[in-house]
C-alpha cells in the first residue's frame, strides 16, 4: 500500500526527486510497513510495483533472503529494514540479495545504509539507501579468482601502510613463506625491494603510487636463501584503497641453466683445446672463432693468422665450388658428415681430409662446429694400390665387364652419388661418348672424333642423360669420375669379338 500522502507537500517534491536517484530508497513507518521505494530500489529487487517487495518488513523477509559476502545467511534481526525498524543507523553494510522463488532468479549484491526520516519536525520513520555494486563485486570477486589461481608468483601491498594485504599461492611457493607470515606484515618486515639496483628510486615511486619498472632482483625467501627474479610493480586499487601489485618472474631455473651452460660450456673448451683431431670454431658467415692445437699442428697456421678473418675458413678449402655446397648445407640447418676435402696448409701443400660440421649454440651465439680427419696417408696407400691396378688394367681383354667396373671404383673411390644408374646399363658408344665428355670435348668434337654427326651425338649424349639421370654435362662428368671413368674407353680396349651396337 501506498502511503506517501503522509508527507507534507515539500516532502512529496522530495520524493519526486529521490525517485530518479541512482540509489535506491525505501521507506518504512513505525507501524513497520513499506510506505514508499523508488523505481531504482524497485529494479534491484525485480520487481515492478511496491507490492513486489512484500509490504511488511516481515513480508519482505518471505520474499526476499539476503546474505553477506562470506555466504553466511542473515537472521531476521540481521536484515537492514529490521534493523533500521530498530531504530539502529548502519552505514556501508554489504548483502547479496536473492529473490526466494525458482521462477525468474534474480540475484544482486547491494551496499545498504540507514537514516531517520523527518518531515517538519516529525519523526515520519526510517529510510533505507541501497546502491547497486553487483557488477563491482563481480569484477572484484573475478580479480580474486584470478589473483589467487595466477600461477605467477603476486603481492598486494596497501600504500597507506606499506602492510601486505593479500597474496598468491604462487608467491608462498616461491617464496617457502606461510600465508599468516606475510599477510598483515609491512614491507620493512619482508622486503622485497631489497637487493633492487636502485632501490631508494624504487621506493620513492611506491610512496607516490607511481608504477615500479621490472628489473632483475634477488628475493630472500623463507629458509634464508634467494632467488633471481624479475619484479614489478603496478598501482591498482584494492577495497577502495590504493596498493601497490607486486608481480613476480622466477629466474631461479634460468640462473642454475646458465651456471649448468657455463660449466659444460668450460668443458667442452677444454675437450675442444686438446681434442686429438683437428677442430675449428666459426661463425655461419665462415669466420673463425677459435682453432684448437691439432688444427695448428697440421696445418701450421697459428691462430692469430686465421681467426677474425672474413676468408679465414674458405681459403683452407681448395675446391671452391666444394666450400660453398658445404656453407649451402649449414645455411639450411644441415649439417655434414665425412665430406671429402682438399686442404690447404700455410705452406701451399695439399692435405687429404674428412671433413664433418654441424650447427651449435655457445654463449647464445650459433656457430659451426667443424671436424677435420687428415687421411693423406691413406690416399697415398690408395694412390699406391691404384697404380698397381693401373698396370693390370693396361690389358684388360681378358676382363669381365663386371670386373673393369669393379676394379674402376677401387681406382676412383665415390664421394657423393650423383644421379643413379650404373655403368654396365650403358652401351660402350655411350661410354665412348662418356669418356669423351670427362676430357672436356663439345658434341661437334666429339662428332669428328667417332666420325658421327652431330644429332647423332646428341642422342647419344641425351639418352645417356636419361640412364644416369643428371641434366648437366658437369653432373655426367661428376657422375663419370665417381665411377673411375676419366677419359674415352676406346673401342679397341674392349674384349676381342665385342660387337658394337649402336654405331
């Protein structure tokens, strides 16, 4: 029921006016009745008229349960009209209020406070001001959430008082600290702008509520020790009050895998130092880092003649074209395994090696590890035993062809395999005209050395490319000299009664 007639005309404009207030207003009689609510107290109670709130104060408990924040229900004594009915004045009370029906829900969090009405000179009753918080309760209640389930080690600090008023789970792992010992405690008590570089500036900007840049520190924690981390501040209101977040990085594993790095990184100097075989250190660029004392030793160069030198690793090589395929490799993340190489020594002489080399990272710095194995000895047997089958192979009628090819590898090892196909899938005019490619001819030298035409030559020269599947006449001749042909198989080399196919 209705019942502003009670008040006198002043007192009606006033409630014109407190009508579209933003909080909202109830009014109660003596008699404990709900006399009179704004269209705002309406609407956060969801309700469109004031029946909708019950009439009564007891009538309103019916409809309406309220709570406080710490989900502890209110008793009849506890709810706001009761205790404004009581005569008692309460300011900032905090309920979440819930409309008793499983029809529509309606729920809201509300900040109450109560007041005296008097209207000329007469006490008329109690009002009761509601302002909806809801949404800042929620933002709030979000905010605890997420502060306290961060992972990320976190610490409120309140400026007022420089107390700590709040702390993450993440902090008290890190840290070792109890919840009880840091919250309610000062900064003065556990400071964590302790060991800051530059601490006095860091509080300075805490007492003027101004954000404290990250920067690299060492935390004490509970048991004595430390921890680097990376702090920061940032101001943010907590509760209404201004407070400093404190938010934290643990380097702590980033510090023991650098003290880890720098250890293996100081033995693996030392392996690389005395390492028995020949080693080198380079940029990707090809610019030598560091060399170690069996590079030195078989190549004479010193260090200080080689190191920091744009050409210091590529005029080691004497095939060019082979440096820049190994470079090529190492440029897209390849490495290389046993890559037959000519090196040069400081003398001008000429080393046989096994090179390997691969990508690594030292001081955060890629470079390219390179392994050389000098095998001149070897090539010299292996020149040796070629000799002796050169001799036997000066007659070789009386070979299989299987044989010759066999024995043609021995002579001329293979290296990389280029194209595919094999030697005896070739007629012996293919070979002759193999043969006559390796010693640089052109097709129309080749024509007038076998007395054939042209096209002739080139299918030939075109079908020969199909078998061994390169496209170049530079992979025909690779291909050729890995298998032991280096010049023209003349027709006359072969078996007695070989019948020549395609001439």
């Amino acid at each position: 029921m209705h019942k502003a007639s009670v008040f006198t005309a002043e007192g009606r404009h006033l409630l014109e006016i407190i009508d579209g207030m933003i909080e909202g207003v109830i009014l109660l009689d003596p008699s404990r009745h709900i006399v009179w609510a704004n269209g705002t107290a309406l609407a956060m109670h969801g309700v469109s008229d004031l029946a909708g709130l019950g009439g009564t104060a007891a009538g309103y408990r019916k409809r309406f349960a309220l709570r406080y924040l710490n989900r502890r229900a209110l008793t009849a004594r506890q709810y706001p009209l009761d205790r404004a009915l009581a005569g008692e004045t309460f300011t900032d009370v905090f309920v979440e209020l819930q409309r008793r029906t499983r029809h529509e829900p309606h729920s809201r969090v509300l900040q109450v406070r109560s007041q005296v009405v008097v209207d000329g000179g007469a006490h008329l009753g109690m009002v009761v001001v509601m302002l909806d918080v809801t949404e800042r309760y929620n933002a709030e209640e979000r905010f605890e959430r997420t502060f306290a389930a961060n992972p990320a080690p976190a610490l409120i600090c309140r400026l007022a008082d420089l107390q700590y008023v709040k702390v993450n789970q993440g902090f008290l792992e890190m840290t070792g600290y109890r919840h009880d010992e840091i919250v309610g405690r000062t900064l003065y008590q556990i400071d964590v702008l302790d060991s800051m570089p530059d601490r006095d500036a860091a509080i300075a900007q805490l007492h003027d509520g101004a954000t404290i840049p990250q920067c690299e520190t060492l935390l004490r924690t509970c048991d004595g020790g430390s921890k680097l981390v990376v702090i920061a501040g940032q101001p943010i209101p907590v509760d209404d009050a201004p407070c400093m977040l404190f938010t934290f990085n643990d380097l702590e594993t980033r510090r023991r895998a650098e003290d880890a790095l720098r250890k293996s990184e100081v033995r693996f100097s030392k392996a690389f130092r005395l390492a028995p075989v020949p080693m080198t250190l380079s940029t990707p660029e090809g610019i030598l880092i560091e060399v170690n004392e069996a590079f030195t030793a078989i190549t004479g160069y010193q260090p200080d003649e080689v190191i920091g030198h744009a050409d210091g690793l590529a005029r080691l090589w004497v095939d060019e074209e082979a440096y820049r395929s190994v470079a090529a490799s190492l440029a897209d993340g390849k490495g290389v395994r046993n890559i037959e190489m000519l090196l040069r020594d400081r003398d001008g002489g000429m080393l046989d090696c096994l090179a390997s080399a691969d990508l690594v990272d030292i001081q955060d710095q890629r470079c390219v590890l390179g392994v050389i194995q000098d095998i001149t000895e070897r090539k010299r047997s292996e020149v040796e035993l070629i000799a002796a089958i050169e001799t036997v192979m000066q007659d070789t009628s009386w070979f299989s062809r299987t044989v010759i090819e066999k024995l043609a590898q021995i002579r001329q090892p293979r290296r990389v395999v280029h194209g595919s196909g094999e030697l005896s899938d070739l007629t012996p005019r293919e070979r002759e005209v193999l043969g006559l490619i390796c010693q640089g001819l052109s097709d129309a030298d080749i024509a007038a050395n076998l007395g054939l035409s042209r096209n002739t030559v080139r299918n030939h020269v075109a079908t020969l490319y199909g078998k061994i599947d390169v496209h170049r006449r530079s992979a025909a001749i690779i291909w050729a000299r890995e298998r032991g042909i280096v010049g023209n198989e003349r027709s006359a080399r072969r078996p007695a009664g070989f019948r020549d196919q395609d001439a």
